[in-house]
C-alpha cells in the first residue's frame, strides 16, 4: 500500500475519532482535577455556600466583596497545614487568595457534608 493511501486513511481516522472525542464531552461540564488544592476549591464551590454572621460584618465593611470570595476560591490556594481538621462537626480549610485591589485575604472556609459555610475573612496587614 503506498504512503498516500496510508496517510488518507490516518486522516480519515483521525477526523472520525475527532468527532467521537467531541460528541462524548460536549454538553458535560467535565473538569480535571487531579490536585488537592483544586479538588477542596472545586468541593467548595459546588456546594450551597452561606455566610456566617462574622463574615457577613466583615463584608459590610465595604473594602471586601463577595467577588473577591468567588474569586479565591476560584484561584486561591489551600493552606493544608493548618486545613482539613475537624471544627464545628466540619472541616476547616484555610484559603489564601487576593482581592481585586491587590490586598491579601485569608478565608476560613467550614466544609460540611451538604454546604460550605464562610466563617471568617481576615485581612493580612501590609509589608513595608
């Protein structure tokens, strides 16, 4: 069999399994997580997530938002030193993240069986 026609039929090939791939995960909201600081985000963010009474004070404040929340715990990183230890008949997870003006937050986060509870948002002081 010549080059050519083994090259047609890779082609051939390669396009039908394209389209076979495309069909399976169209439409599915698949994602990947393999590590653990994308898998404890990624719990966190699927659940119904509240806010307890000293979260919701500290963002009447005004110089936090529930954007900088969705945000760090979109990006953020989970601190397992100090996380994955029971509190409150939950685990406590400690995320580290950003707000949109650039001022560093640290987010205790309480992740039971059936939702996430923010229970507290603590601002790191600035370096000089």
């Amino acid at each position: 069999m010549k080059f050519v026609h083994r090259f047609a039929y890779y082609l051939i090939g390669l396009v039908m399994g394209c389209f076979v791939v495309a069909a399976i995960f169209s439409g599915k909201d698949t994602r990947c997580n393999y590590f653990p600081n994308a898998r404890v985000l990624n719990n966190l963010r699927t659940k119904p997530f509240k806010y307890s009474d000293k979260a919701i004070q500290t963002l009447n404040e005004k110089w936090i938002d529930t954007t900088d929340i969705k945000n760090t715990l979109t990006y953020g990183d989970v601190d397992f030193d100090q996380s994955n230890v029971s509190y409150k008949k939950g685990k406590l997870y400690i995320i580290e993240g950003k707000t949109v003006k650039n001022q560093e937050i640290t987010l205790k986060v309480i992740n039971y069986e059936d939702k996430a509870v923010l229970d507290e948002i603590v601002k790191k002081p600035v370096e000089k």
